[in-house]
C-alpha cells in the first residue's frame, strides 16, 4: 500500500512534522511569554537599581574631578619642595668647596676647585631662580584648591586643615626664604667669595717683561714684547667667574673691578720705567727744564708711548677680549679696555701737548721730529687697537697731538730762520774775521735736518701743514724740504751780509767773507744738505763769494808790500839810498802785517789757510827775491831776512800758533844774524810739505778752485 502510494506516505510524514513544529513553536511562545514578564521584573528592578546608583556615580565623577584639581595644584607644590631640596643639596656643596679652597695651596688645584665652585653657584642660582619663578603660581593654585575644598566640603575637614596647614607652611618657607637665599644665603656670599677670587687672579696677572734689563738692547734697559696675560686655566675661570657675575646681576661690580685692577697692574708696569719725567707737563715747567734733561725726557717718551701702545695695552686688550667677550655679545668689552688706557694714556698726551706748546727753540725741532715720526708710525697699529666707538675719544686726542707736533715743528723751523735774518743772536760779528757761532750752529743744524732720520719727518710735516692750509699738495715734498732749507740759508747769507758790513777795516771785511763763505761750502759738501741744494747753488752763492773774497783779501793785505819793492821808482843816483828804504819800508810793513795777522786777524779752516799761505808766499817771495838780487850789488843782502826767512815767517803767520810764535821768530832771526849765526832758512828749507801754488786769480767761474 506504501508502495502504491509513495506520495501520500511523504505527505503524512510532513504533516507529522508541522504537527511537531507548531507543538515547539507553541511551548517557545509560552517560553517567550515567560521571559518576556522575567525581563520586565528584571527591566523593573535595573531601573530601581540605576536610580539607586546616580548619587554614586555622581559622587565617582566629582572626585575624580576634584583629584584631577587637587594634583594639578600639588604637582607644582612637590616640585617647589624638590627645588628646596636641591638647593639645600648645592649649597651644602658649596660649603664644602668653600672649606676646600681655603687651605689649598697649589696654583692649579685651586683653579680647578674654582671651575667646580663656579659650577655649583651657577646651578644653585638656577635653583633658586625655578623656586621664585614657580612658587608664588604653585602656592596659588594650592591656595585655591583649599579654598574650593572648604567651599564645597568635598572632603573630610581633617584633610582640608592638613592641606590648609601644608598650605601656610609653604607660603611662609617661600616668603621668607626665597629673598633670604638669594640676597642673604650662600648665594650672595659665594658671590662675594667670587669676586674676590676674580680680584685676586686678575691682581696675579702681570706684565713680566716690562722694564727688564736687556744688555743687547740700547733701549735704556727696556726689553718688551707682547706677550698673552694668564695661563689659558686663569683666563678660563677668570671668563667663567665674569659670566656667573652678570648672570647674578653683579655686571657693573664686575666691570668696576676689572678696570680698578687691571689699570693698576698695566700702569705699575710702565711705573717699573721710573716716568718721572711725565710729572711735568705744563708748558711753563718744560720751559723751566734744562735741555738736556728735556732731550732725555722726550726720548723716554717716546720709547715709554710705544712700549705702552705695542705691549701693554695689547696685551690688556687680549685679556679683556677673552674674559670679558662673551658678555653682552662682545660690546662690553671694548669699552673696559678703554677705561683702562684712557688714564695712562691722558697722562702720556698731557706730556706730548706740554712739549708741543712749550717755547719754540731751535733745538727742540729734532725732538719734536721725533716725536711726530713715532706717532706716523704708530698710527696704524694704534687705530686698530683702539678701535670702534669706544675708542673713538683716545684716537681723536692722538690726531690732536700729531696736529700740534706739526704746528710746533713747522713753528720752530720758520721762527729759526726768522730769528737768523733777524740777527737775534744779539752778537756782533767776531773781532778777528773768524766764523761766527750762528752760521756754524746754522749749518750744522741743516745738515743735522737733512740727514736720512730727519728729512722725511721734516718733509712730511711740511707736507702735512701745506695741504691742511691750502687743501691739497701744491708742491712736491722734495721740492717743499729744498725750499724750506733753501729759505733759511738765504736768511743765513742776509745775516752775513748784515754782519760784515760792521767791520771797518777793509782787510777783516774780505778774511770774515772768505772765512764764512769757504766753511759753509766745505761743510755742505759731499753731505745729505749739499746734494739737496746741488752743487751747483752751492759753487754759485759761497764758494765763488769766498774765492773773490780770498783774492780782495790777498790785493788788499798784500798788495800794498808787493808794490813797495817796485824797481822803477829807484833813480841812479840815489840807487843805495832808494833801494834801502824800499826794503827797509817792505820788513817794516811785513812786520806790521804779521802783526795784524796774528793778533787781529784769524783763518780757522786748515786748508783754506794753507791754500791761502801758499798763495800768499808765491804772491811775496818771488817779488821780495828779485828785488835783493836786483840790488845784490848796493844792498848787505846778508844783513837783511833771505827769501827763504820770508817764506818761514809767512808759514808761521799761517800756521796758526798765534802772534807770539811769529814775533819770537823774527826775534831770535835778527839775533842770530847780529852773532853770524846760520839763518833760520836753512832750516825752513827743510821743513815738509812745502808747495808752489798760484796765487788767488779774481774768477768767476763756477768750477774755479782755491
């Protein structure tokens, strides 16, 4: 039957199974029902539940709150106590630094002992500054959050009064310890020490080489070179100390001690030359001083001023730059070393500008030359020293006394040149026709000018004092130096001029000339001066002067015997009688010429009196022979002098013993011809060096010699 209906068989089976499906689904909805009404009670008494729980949360979020509240206002307070602690922990440290640095005794442990003070000053001062930076806002908000708990009783009152308690303690330790701490603690007194160490290494720096005798040198015991100031471990601290002071509000004190100490130490060393010199700077007492103590004074000066620029100021500068560099971006430093100089080099102007206004005396030119030149020399190497804005002030005082040495310089010159034209000697011309004492200080006094060590001072001065009158260079310098000279030896020649229209006898005129003229060619000749005029202009105007001079001498002193022995004016009849007056007359006047010779007149220059003896015996000799063998035959030619007694007499006239020699002479010769002795020309025949020279010819050429 199954088998018949297969169809039906399934279909009985599916029904089946619906039945069982609708039987579940019918126990699921009953199930479904129930927890329906379980989820409602259980609904019910979740919202009893959270009703119950909202205070608690509430409460929950409220604390959390207020911790959040509480630990930001307590975070600050914990690292205020921390703050406290460490400074507490550093000054502890710098005590025992502090005991440390007392009783050590090497150099170099107490430098290293200082960096490790420096350290701990510079850490405990950055403490001290968090706990004034961060006290007074962690004391606020703890303030507030105490205020808010006793506001708000969101805890129990035996937590807000220790809170409260904690509160005041920190605000009373804060009040009261932080201004102690850093006006009154440990702090302020390591600074002190501080500054004491900075005194103390700072006084320990010296300048060695400052006055020490070298025996190579002839400097007067001054050996110098630049030399650095401090070991690099003492200019280390010294820097670290100057950086702790400003960085602690101790600039100005820094500085002050700095300068004090260093001015000290650099004008010590330059007191170690013995300056005493320097006390006397106004120009009254300069022109109270001797010379020659003056001459030393200036020369002092002069190395003193570059010894301070070139070492001790170069040195002093290097030492501001290291210690003091760092501070203020490098501006401060600078000014500190201009502090230090600005005294000691007031003092070395104060000096320069007495001399420079002092009384404008010839000889002070040389000195005064000096002078400028060493300042032209320093000039580069002092603007760089002090250079910038600070040292603006002490290079406009170094121009200022460069510009009164120019002044002075050129003053002195023109005033020389006037006070020569001017005769101001005071002085008449010399007695015996010799050169006077202004034309030899003159001329040595050019030719001292125009040597290598003064000439191109002396140019650039005149230079110098032309372009700030006219504005620019209107001449050469050589040409300017050549004119100057050349201005003065007009004035010297308008002196002679002046001075020999004084004599009156005819003879010393031409001997003055010759003698004045014939000593200012040989002196310039072949020197600096005479190739800076050129030979020429000095052929021209004094040596052609002294040759006329020398043959107006010879015409007039000699001129007038020569004609005694003139043969013609002798008649026959009278031949014996004329004869022997003419001779007679001739010894006569040669011994009256003598005379004058050697008691009025003088010929200091050697050579110029040899030349003119020479000239002088040609002129005579011959003239006075020829007249004794023309009358050989009337006259006892043995009774009187020979030729060559002439000739002796005129060498010792110009030999320059003197009138006594000359007059002894002629004495002993009449003696000696009364007893028949041998003539004194036998002797003089022997004497060496005799020479035949012509005599002087009146000539005008330029290369004509005497």
């Amino acid at each position: 039957m199954e088998d018949d209906y297969p169809m039906l068989t399934k279909l009985e089976s599916a029904c089946s199974d619906l039945k069982t499906l609708l039987s579940s689904s019918a126990n699921l909805q009953t199930d479904l029902t129930k927890l329906d009404t379980n989820f409602n009670g259980l609904q019910e008494t979740l919202n009893v539940a959270s009703r119950r729980l909202a205070p608690l949360h509430s409460l929950s979020i409220a604390s959390k709150a207020l911790e959040t509240r509480i630990n930001r206002a307590v975070s600050p307070a914990l690292v205020l106590i921390d703050g406290f602690k460490i400074s507490e922990s550093l000054q502890r440290k710098l005590v025992d630094i502090s005991s440390k640095l007392s009783v050590q005794k090497s150099e170099t442990r107490r430098l290293r002992l200082l960096i490790k003070y420096v350290d701990c000053v510079d850490k405990l001062n950055i403490a001290i500054d968090l706990i004034s930076q961060e006290g007074g806002p962690a004391i606020q908000r703890l303030q507030e959050v105490v205020e808010f708990l006793s506001r708000t009783k969101a805890t129990d009152q035996f937590r807000t009064h220790r809170l409260r308690e904690t509160l005041v303690t920190l605000k009373m330790l804060y009040e009261t310890e932080v201004d102690s701490m850093k006006f009154d603690g440990l702090l302020d007194e390591a600074l002190l020490n501080l500054q004491d160490e900075f005194e103390g290494i700072l006084h320990q720096l010296r300048h060695h080489n400052i006055g020490v005798e070298d025996g190579g040198d002839d400097d007067g015991g001054v050996a110098a070179g630049v030399a650095d100031l401090g070991t690099e471990m003492e200019v280390e601290v010294l820097r670290r100390i100057s950086e702790t002071l400003t960085a602690n509000d101790c600039l100005d004190i820094c500085i002050d001690i700095f300068v004090k100490v260093r001015y000290k130490r650099a004008a010590k060393a330059l007191m170690r030359l013995n300056p005493v010199y320097l006390r006397t700077y106004n120009p009254e007492e300069i022109d109270q001083m001797e010379w020659e103590s003056l001459e030393t004074s200036i020369s002092l000066w002069i190395q003193h001023f570059e010894l301070a620029v070139k070492t001790v100021f170069v040195s002093e500068k290097n030492l501001c730059n290291r210690v003091l560099g760092n501070i203020m971006d490098g501006v401060i430093w600078q000014e500190c070393f201009v502090k230090i100089a600005d005294k000691i080099m007031a003092v070395f102007f104060r000096f320069g500008e007495g001399v420079a206004r002092s009384n404008k005396e010839p000889q002070k030119l040389f000195k005064l030359l000096d002078m400028f030149d060493s300042l032209e020399q320093l000039k580069t190497e002092f603007s760089e020293i002090f250079e910038g804005e600070a040292g603006a002030d002490i290079c406009s005082r170094f121009r200022e006394l460069e510009k009164l040495l120019v002044h002075a310089s050129t003053k002195v010159y023109w005033e020389f040149g006037l006070q020569i034209e001017g005769n101001q000697d005071g002085l008449p011309p010399p007695q015996d026709g010799s050169v006077p004492k202004l034309v030899r200080y003159a001329i040595n006094y050019l030719k001292y000018l125009t040597t290598d060590n003064y000439s191109e001072p002396m140019a650039q001065v005149l230079r110098t004092e032309q372009i700030w009158k006219a504005g620019t260079l209107l001449k050469p310098t050589e040409n300017l130096l050549k004119e100057a000279i050349s201005n003065v030896m007009e004035a010297l020649q308008r002196n002679i001029e002046s001075k020999r229209s004084f004599y009156k006898d005819k003879v010393l005129y031409h001997v003055f000339t010759m003698n004045t003229y014939w000593y200012i060619y040989m002196r310039t000749r072949n020197t600096e001066l005479g190739k800076l005029l050129s030979e020429h202009y000095m052929r021209k105007n004094y040596k052609v002067v002294a040759e006329e001079a020398a043959y107006l001498y010879e015409k007039q002193a000699w001129g007038g015997l020569v004609r005694l022995l003139d043969k013609e004016g002798t008649n026959d009849e009278g031949i014996e009688a004329g004869a022997k007056g003419k001779i007679e007359a001739f010894l006569k006047g040669f011994e009256e010429i003598a005379q004058r010779h050697t008691s009025r007149y003088s010929i200091v220059e050697a050579d110029l009196r040899e030349q003119i003896k020479e000239a002088t015996v040609k002129l005579i000799v011959p003239a006075y022979s020829d007249f004794l063998d023309a009358f050989s035959t009337v006259l006892a030619v043995k009774s009187y002098s020979s030729p060559e007694s002439i000739e002796g007499l005129l060498g010792e006239i110009f030999s320059g013993n003197g009138r006594n020699s000359v007059m002894g002479s002629r004495q002993r010769e009449l003696k000696e011809r009364s007893e028949g002795r041998k003539s004194i020309s036998s002797d003089i025949d022997q004497m060496p060096g005799r020479r035949s020279v012509g005599r002087f010819q009146r000539n005008r050429s330029n290369t004509s010699d005497l």
